[in-house]
C-alpha cells in the first residue's frame, strides 16, 4: 500500500504543476488523493482573509452544491482545529469529538474518520485538506505523511495563485467562475449547447458524484428500492434456472444474494448516503466500495473472493438504476453529450436534432464515437481525463473542436466571439451546397475525384448529399464493434451489400477487418503494453484465417451490381504479408465457385501506413492494384508520436516535412507501376493539405461527408501547375509551420481564405 501510494504521489504532483489554474489543480487534488486512499470524501478548505472564514473550495465524495457556500468561523468545527493547531488532526471517530460540527450541507452525517492537515507557506496557514471515511478508523501513519506532502505542494499552488490575484477571484465566485480545458481533436467544428452528463453502464467505479436537492431525495430512495427488487426477482429466476443442474450447497448462495440484499450494510447504508445528498448511483457506488475494502482485508482467501461477489451484486442494482436515469432525462434544445466515455448506444439516445457537440474523458480521434461525429459533423473533444463530469452537468459550455478545447460557462464576449464563427461557418456551408453538383476540377479542368471515409449505413445519405464520387475507406470493423460477437458470414454480406448498392455505380473501398490498437472488440480483447505497435490490422487476420476468410467470402459475394467492389487490407509492413493475404482473398474466391458462385474478383488494394511499407513500395507496387495512404498512422510512426497522448499530441502534424516526402515517394513509385493513389486520412480533408496532396500528383482524395465541399472549393480555386508549384515549394520547407503558412496564404490569395478561417488554422 505504501509503495503504492507515494509512487502515486510524484504523479498527483506533475498532474497539480501542469493545471492551468487553480481550480483545475484542485479538481486533481480532491479526485486523485480520493482514488489513491480509497477514501469516501476528500475535501479542500480556503481561509478568506476578508471574511476570516473557511470556505469549501472544492471535494469529491460530499455534496458538489455546497462547494462554495459552505462557510464557518475558524473556531468552529474539526477543520477549524486543523487551521488552529497548524497540524495534522487524525480520529477514529469525528461525531464523538467536542470539536465536531454538523454540516448538513455536505452531508457529514455519514462519515466519522477524520483526518486533516494544515496548508500551510511561510508559517501562514491558508487552508485545510481533509480525508474522510464513512467507517470509523484512524488514518494510518503512511497515509497521514501522503497527506502532508500533498498539502505542502498544494500550499505552493495557492500561495502562487494568491500572489497572482487568482485566488481572491475563486474565492469571490467560487460557483459560477468558468473555465476551460484543452483535451484531443476528436471531430472538427464549433458548437454551442448544455451539458447533457451520460454515465458508463454498470461500471460503478465510473459513477461521478452527483449533488441532489432534498426534494429529490426521495425520487432517489424510491429509484433505489425499485433496482434492488428487480434484483432480488433476478436472483430468484436464476436460482429457479438452476435446480438441478447444480448441487444444493451451490444453489444457496443465490439465498446468500438474496440476504445481502435485505440487510442493513448494504440498503442502510445506501439510503443514508443518498439523505446525506448523494444520487442513488453515487451512494451505491461508495457502499459496495466499503463492502469491498471490508472483504479485501480478510486474511482467509474464501472471504476475500466474496469480494468479487459483492461487485457483482453492485453491478446489477446499478444496471437497473442507470435504465430508469436514462429513461427519464429530458432533453431539449441544443445538448453537448459529455461523460466518461460516450458510447454509440448512448449516441444514439439523444435526437438527432438536439445534439450538437460530444466531450468525453477517455477516447480519441480514432473511436469509434469519434468516426460517427466526423461523418454527421459534430464537434467532438476527447481525452479530458480532468472533466468534473458532475459540475458541469447543464452548464453552457462551447466546445472548440478545431483547437480540442471547452469552455465551461463562457463569458459573454467569448460566446458572442464563438456565435459569430458558428454563423461564419453556417453562411459558408450554405455558399457550399452550390457546389454539389460541380465536378471537383482544377480551373484548367484536371478532375482530382473526391471520396468519403464511412463505416455506417447511416453516412450513406450524408455521403451521396455531399456529391461524393465514390468510397475511398469502407471501415468493415464498426459493425463488429457494434456487436455482441463477430458477425456471420450472411449478416456481413447483407451489410456489404446495402453499401454497394446504395454507391452504385460508384466505386466503394472495403477495408478488411482492421482491430487492435485503440479499436479492441469487446468480445476479442487485445491487450498490450504498446498496442500501436503490436497486434493488430492484416497480422490478426493472417494469424486467424477462418476471421478473415469469412468476411473476403462476405465481401465477395455482396459484389452483385456494377462490380463497384474494391478491397484494401491495412496496416502492411512487409511483401510476405501482401503474398499470404492475396492467397487466403484466391482460396475464398475458388471455394465461392466450386459451390457455383459467381463473383467478379475484386481489385486489391494497400494501405501504407507504416515507413516499411515506403521503403517496400517497389516490390508492392507489383503485386497491388492500387494504394491508400493512410495519413493518421503513417504521420504517428513516422514522427514517434501517439497522437491520443496529449503529452505529445501537439508535435503530431501530418503536413511535417517527413511526411510530404514520404507522400511523394510513395506517390513516385506507384506511378512508375501506373497505380493510382489516394489518401485517405483526415489530411485529405484539410483544404490546405488537399492542396499539396493534389500538387504532388494523389489521384484521389478521401475524407469525411463533413469536408467534401471545402476541398472541393480548395481544388476548384487554382489550376494544376499553381498546385504544383505550391507542392513543391512545401516540399524544400524545414517545417510544418512553415508549410502551413504557404498553403494558407495560398488560399487567401485564391480568395478562398474564409476555408482557413472557418478551420481555425
């Protein structure tokens, strides 16, 4: 535990450095130290020097509506004694203490250990940290020290802040002062709406706090009581199911569940956690991670395992709790959907027409709900591992998806500064629609064929409204990541071919099965230290040919109307892997016509997304048809960066020199071998990197339905030697920066700069 906890520490502490204000590093305080002590509340207290008073400034485990409010005398209470002493108060049991004030506020009715400590610079104490459990305990000696160093870089921060004037302005507007945070580009756009929270199904470490009003306590209990009768019927019905098939001693402990349902431990406790003005979710949440300490500490193993049973229990009442909360969000206006991470089931539950923008703590541009908000035009924002998803709910809030900002509660002339650019982009999309019908050509009329990236039957209207001339990435792996198992073979033919008949006579690019990575099946898990680079893409699919025979045979057989069939395997690294895959692609296509199916043999196609497959594009170049530069992952492992790091993610930049030149090269050999390519990544969707690509000779561009018309005006707006002028002065450039300034200045002087505008770029 103590190695666990002070390697923690140096953590917590680079987190606190790095936040880019005070409220956001106490947001890290209050959420890290609670994780890290499996603690039921952690709390943060400021001395207001103008009133002499301390204030709740920020917790996670005690009701979030009264941060702020909470105010009392420095003589009062056990956080007072902390501020008194200058040092750290430490009890087993605070409701017996003669210091100990009752708060109903923040629902210190339900917890009794006690331990806080001064935060204290230059001998001038200017607050208090407090860890608190529901049980009663005294904080051991190692937790105590964790706590105390903790303090004393917290004292840094505040001390700093306070000298920079922030300080007096948290504590003057302590509720409504906004803020922003920066997280990753998940889908490009503007949007403006209120916060609408989703939590994750039935995972209860997940489960934020939620403050609830006194008149929504009893809609609480009530919602409580309903999930664990739901429960108990369950249990019932399986113990039912079971007779016979297993031994009696086994039977009973479906009545074990039933009695832990009934006792005091369990519902007790949670209905006093939720009077003390937390949510049904959150008051389970904190009783079964009582539950579980209790049991995790036993020394006899068979104790210990009924930890695992007590899990279980909790995941159940949860399941049925978060149904009715769904079941019951009333939605309307503009939303932003914010949550731990947002899932398409969750997507999908909010209309159409209301939902304007996506945040989420964990994901990235390449999820799964990150490719649906690029396709309908939602403006996204990933990886903001910080959100406070339980302060924000039904906040405005502006989400910036150029940048991968948000800002919470925006000012009046930041929101009149974002209105204005969400007009801006409306006038332009509108100015766009006159191009539907245009060919995307070059003023002296050199056609540059733009397709779009899709993956769901959905897109398909969006994407044929855009006036797109085919599909350039057809990504099979979204109906697997959308089942319960991997679909069959008639299941993956019907899909197929909705696909190529709904493009037909276009031509449509089937990508085959590409997991691994960030792209796990739930019901093939994959995990690994380094998955970028592990197993993933063509090496799972030749390393389990009944996957991947199955869908080729899928693939094939959908190819029933114009032959408008392409087929693309991705992530190619060596020539020996092109041989195997194309082998399997024959074996499939002979054993179709040995049962008397006659299909077209399909045009086959590479992804080069690796620098091995560049410096391999000779040898490729004879054995496929065509090639697809897949420019996100290709500029990942050329410049070492994860772009879902966001560490790192601001040195990620596909228009760096090394990847033009790579481009080029590519773009070099497969010409010399006549086959086309195209790109594929979200560069071929960039106005400004659409320019270049089209200079340096790409035969198609393939991008979301979302950003066909802004190429499309790009193209449109020079001639074939201007962008290959263009191209090959990006290409003697030192830097991306640099590249960019002459593509954006270009489109200016094109007068097309409202392009550059409306990206933010």
């Amino acid at each position: 535990m103590k190695i666990n906890m002070f390697s923690s520490l140096k953590k917590i502490i680079e987190d606190v450095n790095e936040a880019s204000n005070l409220q956001q590093a106490l947001n890290i305080i209050v959420h890290d130290t609670r994780k890290v002590m499996r603690a039921d509340a952690v709390s943060v207290y400021f001395r207001d020097e103008k009133t002499d008073q301390l204030v709740l400034m920020a917790t996670e485990g005690l009701n979030q509506n009264a941060i702020g409010k909470i105010r009392f005398n420095l003589d009062q209470g056990l956080v007072g004694l902390v501020l008194r002493q200058a040092e750290p108060v430490n009890i087993e049991d605070a409701h017996s203490h003669p210091n100990y004030r009752f708060v109903t506020e923040t629902g210190e009715v339900s917890f009794h250990g006690f331990l806080g400590v001064p935060l204290i610079q230059h001998r001038h104490v200017l607050g208090v940290l407090v860890v608190r459990q529901t049980r009663k305990r005294r904080f051991s000696a190692n937790e105590e020290t964790f706590l105390i160093t903790l303090a004393a870089q917290l004292a840094g921060a505040i001390a700093y802040a306070e000298k920079m004037g922030e300080l007096k302005n948290l504590l003057d507007d302590v509720d409504t002062k906004p803020f922003n945070m920066k997280g990753l580009i998940g889908s490009p756009g503007i949007a403006i709406g209120k916060v609408l929270v989703v939590f994750p199904p039935a995972n209860l470490d997940a489960v934020p706090d939620n403050a609830i009003t006194a008149v929504e306590t009893d809609e609480q209990i009530k919602a409580f009581d309903a999930a664990v009768m739901k429960v108990d019927h369950e249990f019932r019905e399986l113990s039912k199911r079971m007779e016979g098939v297993i031994s009696n001693e086994e039977l009973a402990l479906f009545d074990v569940f039933a009695l832990m349902l009934k006792s005091d431990s369990l519902i007790g406790a949670t209905i006093n956690r939720i009077q003390a003005g937390q949510w049904a979710q959150g008051a389970l949440r904190d009783t079964i991670a009582e539950h579980v300490r209790h049991f995790d500490a036993m020394h006899d193993a068979y104790f210990r395992e009924r930890a695992v049973d007590i899990k279980d229990l909790g995941r159940r009442i949860l399941t049925h709790l978060q149904a009715q909360h769904t079941s019951c969000q009333e939605i309307s206006g503009p939303v932003v959907l914010a949550g731990e991470e947002v899932t398409v089931s969750q997507f999908a539950e909010v209309p159409v027409q209301n939902l304007v923008g996506i945040i989420s703590k964990k994901g990235s541009a390449t999820s799964h709900v990150a490719i649906l908000c690029h396709a309908m035009g939602i403006p996204s924002v990933m990886g903001l591992d910080k959100l406070p998803v339980n302060r924000i709910k039904g906040q405005e809030i502006v989400v910036d998806g150029y940048g991968g900002q948000i800002y919470v509660k925006p000012s009046p002339s930041m929101l009149q500064e974002y209105e204005h650019i969400v007009r801006k982009e409306q006038t332009l999309d509108a100015e766009l629609k006159e191009l539907i019908d245009k060919p995307a050509e070059t003023t002296d009329g050199i056609h540059i064929p733009l397709y779009v990236n899709s993956g769901l039957l959905e897109d398909i209207t969006a994407s044929l409204n855009s006036g797109a001339e085919g599909v350039g990435l057809y990504r099979t792996e979204i109906p697997f990541l959308m089942a319960d198992g991997f679909p069959g073979e008639l299941e993956q033919t019907q899909i197929y071919q909705q696909v190529l008949q709904s493009f037909s006579p276009r031509p449509v690019t089937f990508r085959t099965l590409d997991i691994g990575g960030d792209k796990a099946l739930p019901y093939f898990p994959v995990v690994e230290d380094n998955p970028f680079l592990g197993w993933r893409g063509i090496r799972i699919m030749l390393d389990h040919p009944e996957i991947f025979l199955t869908q080729i045979r899928a693939i094939l057989k959908a190819n029933i109307y114009d032959d408008n069939l392409r087929l693309m395997l991705p992530m190619i690294t060596d020539v020996s892997e092109v041989d195997e895959a194309i082998a399997l692609i024959n074996k499939a296509h002979e054993e179709l016509s040995a049962k008397g199916i006659d299909v077209p043999y399909p045009a086959i196609g590479l992804m080069i997304e690796v620098p091995s497959a560049v410096y391999q594009m000779t040898a490729l170049a004879k054995r496929a048809d065509f090639f697809s530069v897949g420019s996100n992952d290709l500029t990942q492992y050329l410049l070492a960066v994860d772009r879902n790091n966001k560490q790192v993610s601001d040195l990620y930049n596909s228009l760096h020199p090394a990847v033009l030149l790579s481009i080029q090269q590519i773009v070099k050999i497969a010409h010399k071998y006549h086959k086309p390519v195209s790109v594929c990544g979200e560069m071929a969707g960039d106005p400004a990197s659409a320019l270049a690509l089209a200079g340096m000779g790409i035969d198609i561009l393939s991008m979301t339905a979302g950003s066909l018309l802004r190429v499309k005006l790009a193209i449109r707006s020079f001639t074939i030697k201007q962008l290959e002028k263009l191209a090959a002065e990006a290409l003697f450039m030192d830097s991306a920066e640099e590249i960019r300034l002459l593509l954006n200045k270009a489109l200016e002087d094109a007068g097309a700069g409202r392009l550059v505008r409306a990206g933010h770029r």
